[in-house]
C-alpha cells in the first residue's frame, strides 16, 4: 500500500502506522530535493518564481506545462529549477521587457524570501545545498 505524504494536520489524525511511513518517505525524499538543489543552483517554489519574473503563479504554472520551467515534485509540492528561472529573466531582457530596477528587485528578493516553504528551509532556504556543495568544492580546491 503506497500512501503520499501528508498535510501535517490530516497526519495527527491519521494512525501511528501511516504517520511513521509518512515520516519515512520525507525522511528518503529529503537527500533527492537536496541533491536537486545543487545540480539546479537551488529550487524555487511557484510563487517565490513568480515574485523574481514578474509573473503571476498561474504563469509559472503555464511555463511548467509548456516546458519552459524544469520542475521537481517533493513532499507534495512542485518546485522550479533557478537555473531556469534565471534563464527564462535573461529571455525576457533580450525580448524588450524591461528589466525591473533595483528597488523592485530587492522588493522581490524578499518576498520570495518570505515565500520560503519549511521544507526548503530545512535545506539552507531556495539554494542552501547548493551553496554548501559550492563551498565545499572550493575548499577542496584549496
């Protein structure tokens, strides 16, 4: 019996045995959304990709159906890759749209921070695995 991982609350509700295979599963999915996040630069959830390109979440969406966002599904939620995103920004400059200026980018940054779910919290915030692998890469250069 395959169960998906639950809403926190509807998991107090829920037997002792589906609870601990709820945590078993997060506590397997964890590695690959961290493994994720460096070969991605980072995950972005849909609206914090939305705050950075100017979008509305429902847009994200769009951009991950049509295949112009990698997207990853953890703990029940779908995440985009920030490589993408960047890209996609880099696009949007090169068509005409106006880049957003300093203030409204900083605006952005923390809304998006804000929008930061528990789960890419856990990992260091949207890029934390990442940043560690980098880090680590330096130092063994050194």
């Amino acid at each position: 019996m395959k169960t998906e991982l639950m809403s926190s609350t509807f998991a107090l509700h829920a037997s002792e045995k589906d609870r601990a295979l709820a945590r078993m599963q997060a506590l397997e999915e964890l590695p690959r959304m961290s493994q994720a996040m460096v070969d991605e630069e980072g995950l972005l959830n849909l609206p914090q990709a939305g705050l950075l390109l100017n979008v509305s979440t429902k847009r994200i969406s769009e951009l991950v159906r049509e295949r112009k966002l990698k997207s990853f599904q953890f703990f029940g939620r779908t995440y985009v890759s920030v490589k993408d995103v960047r890209k996609r920004y880099r696009e949007g400059l090169k068509a005409g749209f106006p880049p957003l200026t300093k203030g409204q980018r900083i605006i952005a940054s923390v809304r998006a921070a804000l929008k930061t779910d528990r789960h890419q919290a856990e990992l260091g915030g949207y890029a934390g695995a990442h940043v560690r692998a980098k880090h680590k890469q330096q130092k063994m250069k050194r």
